[in-house]
C-alpha cells in the first residue's frame, strides 16, 4: 500500500560523503580555538575582580602580585596567539602543496 508520490521521495544515488579531509579539519578546529582566544583573555583579566579584598584580617592580594598576574597573563596570550598563527600558516602550506599534487594525480 505505497503511493507513487513516496517512490518518487526516495532518493535516487549515493548520498554525498560528510567526511572532512584530516588537514581541512585541523585548520577549523584551530580557528576555532583562535576565535575563542580572547573569550579567555577577557575571562583571565576578570579573575582578580573575584580575588578578596581588604577584609577584617587585612590580608588583601597584593598590589604588585595583580599586576604580575595580568602581565603574565597578557603575554601568555601573546605566545598562544603567535602559536596558533605559525600552525594556521603551516597548515596553510601544507593544503597548497597538496593540491597541486593533487591535480596532476588526475
């Protein structure tokens, strides 16, 4: 008991590969990661806004031990920003080459 209008939804061939190539993958994966960098950066300089403060026992988080923490933090960023941009660029490289292989293999 079909209807002719369900044979004719079915789809006729194979269904496109979902698939990503490994290096295509990594290069999303790592602007991702690079798109989320300063979401952390934002989340890190915030962190000593939840540090004490001056409380009934005097013990406050040192001035200098803040701007320490900030300064490491800022050049840590740096050094992950500068780590992701040397991957994306060799990643970059290795897709390019691959390509032109690529073609003459066909």
């Amino acid at each position: 008991m079909t209807a002719e209008g369900e044979s004719e939804r079915k789809p006729s061939g194979q269904r496109p590969s979902v698939f990503l190539e490994r290096q295509s993958y990594r290069r999303r994966r790592l602007t991702d990661a690079a798109r989320l960098l300063p979401f952390l950066g934002a989340a890190l300089f915030a962190l000593p806004l939840l540090w004490p403060g001056l409380s009934a026992e005097g013990q406050a988080v040192p001035l200098s031990s803040a701007m320490f923490y900030i300064f490491a933090c800022w050049g840590g960023l740096i050094l992950v920003g500068l780590i992701f941009g040397m991957a994306a660029r060799r990643l970059r490289t290795r897709d390019e080459s691959e390509t032109e292989a690529d073609q003459w293999r066909r």
